[in-house]
C-alpha cells in the first residue's frame, strides 16, 4: 500500500471515530433512526472530503481536534446527499458503498430523516464551541457549508441533474451541473482549512483554484467508471446514466478525451498548490489519487 493511501486511511479511521462519537448508538423510539443514520454515516466510503479538510487545515497548523470535527460535519453532508441521492424518488439506487442503500436497508420514510437528521448534525457540530472557539470562524464555517450544500451548490446540483434526464445538455451546462453537484461540497471541503486556520485571501484563492479543477476531474471519473467500471469495484450500480440517456462528460467528449481531461484538471489543479511547497503534497497527492481512482 502506498503512503498515500495509508494517509487516507489514517484519516479516514480518525473521522469515523469521530462521527461514532458525534453519532452515538440510540434506545428507544428513536433508536431506529440512529441506527439508520450509523448505517449509513459509517459503513464505508474513502472520506476523501474529510481528506481535504485535514489536508488544508495542516497547511495552517490548525488544531486537529478542530479540523476532525469540521470534517465530520462535512462527511454528514456528503452522506446525507447519498440517503437522498438514492431514494426511489432520485436515483433509485439499492446499492451503495457494496452495501444495500439505506431505504433498501430500512424504509424510504426512515432513510428520509436520517438524511435530514445527518444534515441538522453537520451544522450542530460546526456550531459548537468544540469545533472552534472563535465564534466567527464557526459562523464562516456554517455559512460556507450552507452554500455548497444548498439551492446554489449541492441540491441545486441535483435538480439540474433530475431535469437532465429530459433535455439534452451540452459541455458548458454539465460543467455548470457538476460545479454544483458535487464541485461545491469539494470546494467547501479545501476551503475549511483556510476557514479554520484564518488564512489570508491569496491562501483562499489557491484552494478555489484547487477544488474548482478538482472537483470536475472527480465528476469525469465518475462518469468513466458509470460506463468502464463494474458494480463489484465501484460499490454501487453502474451503466444508470447510459440507460436513462443522460448527457454526461463522457457521452459528449467519448472515453479517452474524458480522460485526457480529467488529467488535464489533475496538473491544473496541482499548479495552484505551488505557493504551499511541500506542505501541500497531500493535496497533490490526493489530486493524483482522483484521477486513478477505480471506486
């Protein structure tokens, strides 16, 4: 195994125990709920966007009890999207993470909360002391999150997307789509660490720069492996968006010129660490790590 990827498990060991802390085991009527939401919170995923939170925060020396928890909360969001993101209503997905999806598991109205009550948590947790005790580096923390993850970044994403299924899209509107998607959450994810570490602008400005090209090369791996990968490596159901007639990255550009571009973004993205040096390396790491991915 490379030291990548044990860093990446490293940090995905240190986040899960968080969320285990952060997410305890319910009685009662409402220990179904919590079971559902444990399920689904922690039952697998690489945490590449905790990654990025630590990755960034290290930049700054920020305090590692901070930059876990803002993690957390980022990861809550991101396995809310998926809950939601594979409901019958969505995507209708019975597969997810190797495992049944959550409305598969349990029920759609159970999977419904557990959605809801992961994404409330993400913004309890960065609210709290514990998280920062500069009350306006919280405050950043939970405006930013509530962006990328709203009608401007994430849920609007995926509405884009639902109507995608019934009208033909070009490059520049997938583009759009994506940024949104699945782009913003990224974005959020690099921009953490700036937030908690109170960075300066230019800081700022390298890590758009960063997630921005990141976050499309992401999107068009996950496009090759829908039409290259098998539900066995990827974990979940592939070949959906060819079937449903979707315009994707791929079906515009074809395989090896998605690639390309995914590669492109890839050195793009790395360039725009150059001010960081060597303390950046995760980052450019995990940059190349996106871009070989095969799950």
């Amino acid at each position: 195994m490379s030291d990548f990827n044990l860093s990446l498990d490293s940090v995905a060991r240190s986040v899960n125990s968080t969320m285990d802390k952060l997410l305890p085991a319910g009685k009662g009527p409402g220990g179904v709920l919590m079971e559902a939401i444990r399920y689904s919170a922690l039952g697998g995923g690489k945490r590449v966007r905790p990654f990025m939170v630590i990755a960034s925060s290290s930049l700054f020396n920020v305090d590692e009890r901070y930059a876990l928890r803002a993690a957390a909360a980022v990861e809550m969001v991101h396995c809310y999207s998926l809950i939601h993101d594979d409901l019958p209503a969505m995507d209708d997905d019975d597969l997810r993470r190797g495992q049944p999806t959550c409305h598969v598991k349990y029920d759609e109205a159970t999977a419904i909360l557990a959605g809801d009550a992961l994404l409330t948590k993400a913004f309890e947790v960065l609210a709290d002391k514990k998280t920062h005790p500069d009350a306006v580096v919280r405050a950043e923390l939970v405006l930013e999150l509530a962006r990328a993850a709203g009608d401007e970044g994430m849920v609007g994403g995926q509405m884009l997307d639902l109507r995608a299924e019934h009208s033909t899209l070009d490059v520049p509107q997938i583009t759009r789509l994506q940024r949104m998607k699945t782009g913003a959450l990224i974005q959020v994810s690099c921009e953490f660490g700036a937030i908690l570490g109170k960075a300066t602008e230019g800081a700022h400005h390298a890590l758009r720069g960063y997630s921005h090209d990141l976050g499309l090369a992401f999107q068009i791996v996950d496009d090759l492996l829908d039409v290259e990968g098998s539900p066995e490596e990827v974990g979940k159901q592939t070949g959906k968006d060819q079937e449903a007639g979707k315009a994707t990255f791929v079906s515009l550009l074809g395989i090896e010129r998605a690639r390309e571009q995914a590669d492109l973004l890839c050195d793009q993205a790395i360039e725009h660490l150059e001010i960081f040096a060597k303390k950046a390396d995760p980052l450019r790491d995990l940059a190349r790590f996106v871009v070989k991915r095969r799950a």
